[in-house]
C-alpha cells in the first residue's frame, strides 16, 4: 500500500510542479526563464480564476432568474 500511495504522490507531485513552472524545476531555470514561467503562471491562475469566476456567475444568474 505505501508504495502505490509514493508512486501517486511522485506523479501528483511532478504534475504540479509542471503546472507552476514547466519542466525543470524553478531554482534550474535562468533570471529571464524565471521571468518568463512566473508570467506564464499568472496567466495560467488568472485564466483558471476567470473560468471559474464565469461558472459560478452564471450558476447564480441562472438561479435568479430561471425561477
């Protein structure tokens, strides 16, 4: 059982660590590379928090107005 639990915990963890930064680790990269993939990490956070703004705006505008 522990080695499944560390076998998902290693792929959970390099997913994330894909998500923040791409794929070397942020503390590899150069001052420009860390520029870039803290930008890119913006976006990607502000695109997530404007989806997830729309979803639960239109879920409350449809409770609204639909009854």
């Amino acid at each position: 059982m522990p080695s499944i639990w560390s076998k998902n915990w290693s792929k959970i963890k390099e997913h994330w660590q894909w998500f923040l930064w791409g794929k070397r680790p942020y503390n590899e990269l150069c001052d420009a590379k860390k520029q870039e993939a803290r930008r890119d990490l913006y976006f990607r956070l502000f695109g997530i928090y404007c989806v997830l703004h729309a979803i639960t705006m239109s879920a409350g505008i449809y409770y609204i107005v639909v009854p």
